[in-house]
C-alpha cells in the first residue's frame, strides 16, 4: 500500500493504475468506509483512499478539534482490506497559500437539511470534493447512502462542472440494532447510544407503512415522528419526506419517483443523521 502526502505524489502514483475508484473520507474509519473501499477495489481493480478532516466543512462551534484521528489504525484497517493507494494531505496541500476558490452548489439541495442546520457545511463539501477528485483523477468516486444530502450535492456539482468521475453511491452500514455506522457515535453516552437505534427504527416504520400504500407526506412524517418520541434523550431536528433529486418537501409520495426520508436527532451535542429511501415502483 502506498502512502502519499502531496498532490503531486498522488497524481503520480494514479498513472500505475489503468482503473482506480477513489473514497474520499475524514479518517477513523469503520465498516461504513471499508464497504465502500472494498466495493471500489471490486469494480476497479485498484482503489485509493484520502484521509483528511476538512475544516471548510466545521462551523466555528463544531467539533473539527475533537473529531476522532488514529492514522495507524486507520492505515492497518485500509491494508487489510487491500487498498491500494492512500493520500494523507495537510490543509497546505488540500487548500496551498493563496487559495481563493470556493464550489458553491446553489438552490434547494444545499438550503434545506443539513445546509439549513449548518449554513456554510456544503460549501465546504463541495470544495472539498472537488479539490479531491481533481487531484487523484480517478475513475470512480465512492460515497455512502449515509449521507443522502451529501450524494445529492456532489452528483450535482460532477454533472455541473463536466468532471470526468463517475459517482457511485454505497449502502448504508449499520451496526447490528440498526444504528448507522458513523465516526461521530463514540461521542454518545452509553444513555444516548441506547436510545439512538430509534432513528433507524423510525424511518423503517415510515417504510412500512409506504409498503403498505401509504403516500402522504405528512402520514409518513407523524409515523417516523411517533417512534422518535421513544428517544427522550434526542432533540428532533427534521423529519422529511423528500424528492430525491430536488430534496423539495413533498405533500404526496409519487410511487414513479420515490422518496429519501431523512431525519436528524441530536444527542446532547451529538447530531445524527440517517435516511432510507423509497424506490420508485
Ligand atoms: P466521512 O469520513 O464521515 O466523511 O465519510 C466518508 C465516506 O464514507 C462518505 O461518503 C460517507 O457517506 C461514507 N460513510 C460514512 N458512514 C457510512 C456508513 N455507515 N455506511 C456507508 N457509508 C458511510
């Protein structure tokens, strides 16, 4: 496995690889990052993955200092599902003196969820991504159902700006009472950590009762809502019923287009975020 640090290392170690995917992360890596490494490393032969807290993305009273890093356990993690390259850059390397250039995705897809929670948090993303992407110049890029908003944002800017990727988009990974896998859960208390399953628990209730011919809106938000309330400890951000590619609140559920319901719960200063989706028919 190859470990590099600069842009240009990156770029030349790419040339070895007639098919790289490509998983952009933030470290402290899980089974949710590892599906996606070995998912790319299967449809492309090699895979690359980068490792780099993004500060563009924190809000000044967000968690960038204490988010959790350990770069050798993340590199022994990343060689034994055979990653082939990984790219470790310091801030100077993702954002060099002078840098000026900011990727704002505009409308609906970054004002609404977790944009409006977070003003200035797909900027970040987006800028972030595309630095990436340019650099390694892979293939495929790999990002995880985990983060709906954040696959929405980044198929749009790919398309936008004609960057010649293809994005691909992962499974959610849960753990086995359901939670979604993310580096954030090891802030939750053992208290927290017990209660948060409900989200998961919540969106499938509003699947079920879609399964079962429900298509209003607001039905499917009062159902994901009633088993929310069995988790005093969180804070219920948002439950939406939403257009998959606009992310526009709809009133009904179009079974031709589906849905992505999402809901955001924040546990103390934990938020957690978790989606399904609801196929087309
Ligand atoms: P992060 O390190 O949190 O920026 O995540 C890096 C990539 O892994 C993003 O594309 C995430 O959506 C994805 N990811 C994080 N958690 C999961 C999960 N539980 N299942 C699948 N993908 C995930």
């Amino acid at each position: 496995m190859n470990v590099v640090t600069t842009r240009a290392q990156v770029r030349a170690a790419r040339a070895a690889y007639p098919r790289l995917g490509f998983v952009p992360t933030m470290g402290y890596l899980h089974e949710g990052h590892l599906s996606l490494v070995r998912q790319a490393k299967a449809e492309c032969g090699a895979v690359a993955v980068s490792i780099f807290v993004n500060p563009l993305q924190f809000a000044p009273t967000e968690d960038l200092a204490s988010y959790p890093r350990d770069l050798e356990r993340d590199l022994a993690l990343l060689r034994e599902v055979g990653c082939d390259l990984v790219w470790t850059p310091g801030p100077d390397e993702v954002y060099p003196p002078g840098f000026a250039t900011s990727v704002d995705v505009r409308g609906g897809v970054t004002d609404v969820l977790e944009g409006a929670a977070r003003p200035g948090h797909f900027r970040g993303v987006a800028t972030v991504v595309a630095v990436l992407l340019n650099a390694v110049g892979a293939d495929r890029a790999y990002f995880g159902q985990k983060d709906a908003q954040q696959c929405v944002v980044v198929r749009r800017m790919v398309a936008d700006l004609a960057m010649p990727v293809q994005v691909v988009v992962g499974a959610t990974v849960r753990e086995a009472d359901g939670l979604a896998m993310s580096s954030r859960n090891t802030y939750l208390t053992p208290e927290q950590r017990a209660q948060a399953p409900a989200l998961y628990r919540a969106l499938c209730a509003v699947a079920q009762r879609y399964a079962a011919g429900e298509r209003d809106a607001d039905a499917l938000r009062t159902a994901a809502r009633q088993v929310l309330a069995s988790a005093p400890l969180g804070e219920l951000a948002y439950v939406s019923v939403a257009d998959p590619t606009s992310l526009a609140e709809v009133v009904q559920v179009d079974p031709a287009v589906g849905a992505v319901v999402s809901t955001a719960v924040r546990f103390g200063r934990t938020r957690l975020i978790d989606n399904v989706v609801l196929p087309p028919s």
